[in-house]
C-alpha cells in the first residue's frame, strides 16, 4: 500500500486531495474495474448497446453496499495484483454483502413499482366517473405487473449469473475450458506415496496432495516449511501453485535438493518422495549447471531413479496429428518430431483463451546439449511474438537424457496471450529448440536454435526460411 499512503488516513488523503487520479488508477482502470465486474455482474445489471455495464443491481441499496467499501477498497488499491484479481479468497467478505444488497435493491425495485401503481390509481380515480371499478383493475393489474417484473429480475438476475460462471473460471460443466475430473493410473499411484509418509511425520505437499493429508496434524503447502519438515512430497506433473512458473518451482525443488538435507525416498512417474536425514542425490554430469549455481537451480540435473520420468514415454499409436520433422545442430545430435496437439480450436481470445501444446518427439542421433522448446506467433514475414516456452518435462527430464528410438510426449503448461501485443487476425502457433540454459534476453535468437527439415508433414505446417521455426497450424487471435 506505499502508493496510497500506507494507512488509512493516508488512503482518506489520497482520495480527497486527488479524486480524479484515484478514480482513473483504482476504479476506472481496465484490471481494477474488471474485477468490480467480477464481483457485482453476476448479481445483474443494466447493459449498455456494447454489452458494458450501465448500472449494476446491488448499488440500488447503498445503505447496504456500503459495509463492503473498506474490504473493497483494500483489494483496489493493493499492489498485489492477486488481490483484484477476483480468483481468490480476498472478496470472500464482500459476497454476503453483495448478496444483502441485491435482495434489498429488489426489495426496493417492487416497492417502487407498488408505489407507481398507487399513484396511478388514484390519478384514475380523480379523472373518471367510474373510479372504484377502474381502480380496482388498475390495482389488480399493478399486482400481476409487479409479480412479473420480479420474476423477469430473477430470470436477468439468473442468467448474468450463469454467464459470469461461463466466462469467468467457472466450475459447473457448461463453464468455459471446464474438462470432468478423470482417473487415470498417474492418480492411483499418489495414494502409494502418501502411504509412505508416518502418520506423526511433518510433511510439506504439493497442492494438490494436501487436501489428501489434511488429518494430519503437521501438514504444509509445498514450499512451506521445506527446509525443516521431515518430509517433503511432490508430483511435479500437477499443478504448482502458488507457483507461476515451472522454472520457479522447479528452482525451488531443486535448490531443496541442493542443499543436502533430503534424499529420496522413493520417485515414480513425476513422484517425488523426500526425507530429512538420507544422502541428497549427486548431480548428474550431464547438468548444464553446478553445484554452487544456485541462480540457477531450475536447470540442474540429478541423479534420480530412472523411474522418474516414465510418464514420459508413450506408445506410437497415442501420437496425435502425425508428422515428421527432423531438428539437428551440429554436435547437439538430432530428434525428430513425429506429432503434435493442440488444445484449443481455430480461434483464440487474448484476453480469456487459455491452450497447451503438446509435442511427440524421438531421439535420432544421442543429444549431447539440453534443449528447450520455445512457442511463439508469427504474424507477419518478419514479425514473430514471444508465447511460452513452460514445458515442465524439459527441466526434469532433460533432453539429454532422453533414450533413443522411443517416443517421448512433452506438453506445456497452460498459456494465454496477455500482455503479448499480438494484433488481431491471422497468426501461425510455431515452435523452436534451442539450448536449455539459452537466457530470456537471448530467446527469440533465430540463430541459437536447431535447424529444421520437414520430411511429411499437412499442408498447414510450414516453415518460413530464416527463422528454424515450423509452424505447427493457423489461428485467428481475437480479443
């Protein structure tokens, strides 16, 4: 909160002696009126022709709207982006709020429309010989109109609902990108490892693990107490939260290793089972980097069991959209790509699409240098945008490692395309290898990635000459 003050009398200045700044950086701007959308559109409100919001239906009770302004304001004005994002436990005091209000401001609507009612009875019945009559109907209609009118508010009421749990990271199965939890022999094995774990032991967990060891009475979110737990668990194909990156998980795992205090336990199909006290395993001669790089920990190869990467191997028919390709540099040996998927369809929203890529490659020749893979847009001849180059499998299971003749699937995590500047329209989904330890500031280097030859390949994947980047399909890149 330094930009506002850093207390509340700070904050109250803040407003009062520059308003108009206040209300362009905390309300009007585009992330922070998101989220007050976030927060009251699904309750209901009055559209513009564009689909903006006119007018929302809980600010129709103030009195009410008014008990969420310090929680609201809080989230507002935060530095932590997180905290107007809407995706986590910081509105849980604003919900009821909003809820109250909403009843209230229907509450209010059909008195409103009680009290037009009224009055126009007794205008009908001021102008006419037969009032009594007339206004009685008057009445019985401004009854039914009134029932109606907040029935057609429920149903508004209703579908903004439903369309904000559409958009809007929903969870009920008509809900954008929402796929049904499925089972699968990866999953079944996790009960295996937390079978391991003594009862009494302190365990720091991979997210999604925690809620499985929840009974337990010393039990952390991974990367809690990672340095003084006795043991450590991890399926580093799940999600890494509160990580946003591989690089910074792996770094964090890794550097966990580095420091000698754990050994594993036991490793299988992305599982990871540490405990305090046992011999840390040694870094394979393979590793880009050393023992005391620890700037660089998410690159570092260990001597793990071979059984940790199985989940990477697959059999030639789950290969999608077949192709071949070969990738060589001189003295980094040679792979070849032999299919590709794609999660996503013709067309892809900056601003809410969210897509993997996923890659079957096999080793040719043995490859001597770890290899990372780089997925951009290419619009025009000369112009190619940066996406994602988040392909967990590539920091744990480094390519360099990888046995010859078999194939291997490679995905990545999530992406979407804000903040990358890509104009609408037609744009091309590319992939690129090049060296893992290959800096940010030097990632879209055409000249430090692998040469490229397409030997079969659909009519949709090219190449363009000087960019040893193959374009896997056509997209249409929409807001």
């Amino acid at each position: 909160y330094n930009d506002v003050g850093q207390s509340p009398v700070g904050l109250i200045k803040n407003i009062l002696y520059h308003p108009r700044v206040f209300l362009n950086t905390y309300v009007w701007e585009k992330d922070h009126f998101a989220y007050i959308h976030v927060l009251l559109g699904p309750a209901g409100y009055l559209p513009k022709s564009n689909g903006d919001p006119l007018f929302y239906l809980a600010l129709l009770a103030p009195w009410i709207m008014i008990l969420a302004l310090p929680a609201l304001l809080l989230n507002l004005v935060s530095s932590n982006p997180q905290m107007y994002s809407g995706l986590f436990h910081y509105s849980a005091e604003i919900v009821p709020i909003i809820i109250f209000s909403v009843i209230e401001s229907l509450v209010m609507i059909v008195w409103l429309v009680h009290l037009c009612i009224v009055i126009l009875a007794r205008l009908v019945e001021r102008g006419t010989h037969s009032a009594g009559k007339l206004s009685l109907r008057v009445q019985k209609w401004g009854h039914a109109a009134s029932v109606g009118f907040l029935i057609v508010l429920s149903f508004g009421m209703l579908a903004s609902a439903v369309r904000s749990d559409y958009y809007f990271h929903g969870q009920l199965p008509f809900s954008q990108g929402f796929s049904w939890p499925r089972s699968s022999a990866h999953l079944a094995q996790a009960q295996h490892f937390i079978d391991m774990v003594p009862q009494d032991a302190s365990v720091s967990a991979q997210t999604k693990i925690v809620p499985h060891m929840s009974h337990r009475q010393f039990i952390y979110m991974f990367p809690y107490q990672d340095t003084k737990v006795d043991y450590v668990l991890l399926d580093v194909t799940s999600d890494i939260y509160p990580y946003g990156s591989s690089t910074d998980y792996a770094g964090e795992v890794k550097r966990v290793l580095l420091s000698g205090q754990y050994g594993v336990v036991a490793s299988q199909d992305g599982y990871l089972l540490l405990k305090r006290g046992l011999p840390a395993p040694a870094l394979s001669a393979l590793s880009p980097v050393h023992q005391n790089e620890e700037s660089n920990s998410a690159l570092a190869a260990f001597n793990l069991p071979e059984s940790f990467c199985s989940n990477l191997y697959v059999a030639p028919n789950q290969i999608a959209h077949p192709l071949n390709v070969s990738f060589a540099a001189q003295g980094s040996g040679k792979m070849s790509l032999l299919g590709y998927d794609y999660s996503g369809s013709g067309s892809l929203s900056k601003e809410t699409g969210y897509v993997n890529v996923t890659t079957y490659w096999r080793v040719e020749n043995p490859i001597t240098t770890p290899l990372q893979l780089v997925v951009s847009m290419q619009r025009d001849i000369d112009k190619e945008y940066f996406v994602s180059n988040d392909f967990p499998e590539l920091l744990w299971c480094q390519t360099n490692t990888w046995k010859a003749g078999q194939i291997i699937r490679v995905t990545s995590r999530d992406f979407n395309l804000q903040g990358r500047n890509i104009p609408d329209g037609l744009a091309h989904l590319s992939i690129a290898l090049l060296p893992l330890v290959q800096s940010s500031s030097t990632i879209m280097n055409v000249q430090a990635r692998l040469s490229l030859q397409i030997l079969s390949a659909p009519k949709t994947v090219t190449t363009r000459r000087g960019t040893n980047a193959l374009q896997l399909l056509p997209l249409t890149i929409v807001e």
